[in-house]
C-alpha cells in the first residue's frame, strides 16, 4: 500500500496528515477553515484516496497559509508515496459538472511543475474563504509532487459550485494519473527513463 505519514511545522501553520493511496475515500479533516475542509473532503472522496490532515494554522490572519502550506504538505505526501513513479499511468484528466458549472482537471505527473489556473469565479470569498487561496493551495501541491496541473473553467456562474468542480476533478485526475498500468508494472512511463 502506498501510504505516508507526514509532519510539516512554521511558525504560521502545523500541519499532521497521513495519506494512503489506494483507499476507499475515507478522511478526518481538520484544516480550521471549513470550506477548506469541504474541499479536501470532496477531493478524498472522489479521488478514492483515504485523508487524515490537521492544520492548526495563522487563521487569525487570514486563510492563505493554512491553503498553501495544506498544498505543499500534501504535494509533499503524493511525492513520497508515489516514490520513483514505477508503474503509474503518470497522465489523468476529468471534465467535472457541478450544477450550472463545468471545469476540465487534467493532470501530468511529470516531475515538473507547472500549474495552469484558467477559472474566473464572479465573487472574492466563498463564506470567510478567499477565493484566491485556491490557487495557492494548487501552486504549492504542484510545486511539491512535483506535477503539471490545468484547470479550465467552461462554465460557471456560483463560485462554491466552480471550486468544488476544480477539487473534485483534481481527485478524478489524479487517481487515474496515480493509476497502476497492471501490465508495465516495472516500467517508469518516460522515455528518459525517470520523471524529472
């Protein structure tokens, strides 16, 4: 089973998450921010992957540590688990419709990071979470595993709706991308040999 335990500590946020791979979807999520909790849920659940995270972080000041620091943690979690990438599909994508709103996830495990954010959400917060924090929670995932990320919005008027679209595509894409291929079990998928 491809699991981790991880620890990540600042002095803005502490953060303790375990990661397994090959769950079933299960999580405990604590980040204090509850449309972050929401979010995490919903990408746990529908990318298949069991989710223990606690966060007790500078929320006092706003929400962008607890996000970004979450992304780098959990980046950071993929990476380990996924190890030298022996196997995997490597490639994921999902078109996600929630309601009024559609967005295109779609994912390279690569060993690169690129991350493209092509979604316009009409408001600036989702209750006391600002919408840009997504983003910043998306950078620093991709920053960490590391991968290419692309989100593109096609559609969309309700930002809950938008983001959820965006988390539980992500959870779509990345469980096909972190896929085992039964037949090239042993193979890197890279001509080089290695994804760097």
């Amino acid at each position: 089973m491809r699991e981790v335990t991880l620890e990540r500590n600042t002095n803005e946020t502490q953060i303790e998450l375990t990661l397994n791979l090959d769950g079933a979807g299960r999580y405990e999520v604590d980040t204090g921010c509850g449309f972050l909790n929401h979010m995490l849920e919903l990408f746990a659940r529908h990318g298949r992957f069991d989710l223990v995270l606690t966060c007790h972080g500078d929320v006092e000041v706003d929400y962008h540590h607890t996000a970004e620091d979450i992304g780098i943690a959990l980046g950071q979690a993929f990476a380990r688990a996924l190890g030298e990438m022996r196997g995997i599909q490597r490639y994921g994508s999902f078109y996600l419709p929630m309601d009024e709103a559609l967005v295109l996830c779609a994912v390279d495990l690569s060993g690169r990071c690129t991350l493209n954010w092509d979604v316009h959400c009409k408001t600036e917060k989702v209750g006391d979470f600002d919408v840009e924090c997504a983003s910043e929670f998306w950078l620093g995932f991709a920053r960490n595993v590391p991968a290419t990320f692309h989100f593109v919005q096609f559609a969309g008027e309700n930002t809950h709706h938008i983001l959820e679209a965006c988390f539980k595509g992500a959870g779509h894409a990345l469980a096909a991308a972190v896929a085992i291929d039964a037949a090239h079990r042993d193979e890197i998928p890279s001509t080089k040999g290695l994804l760097v």
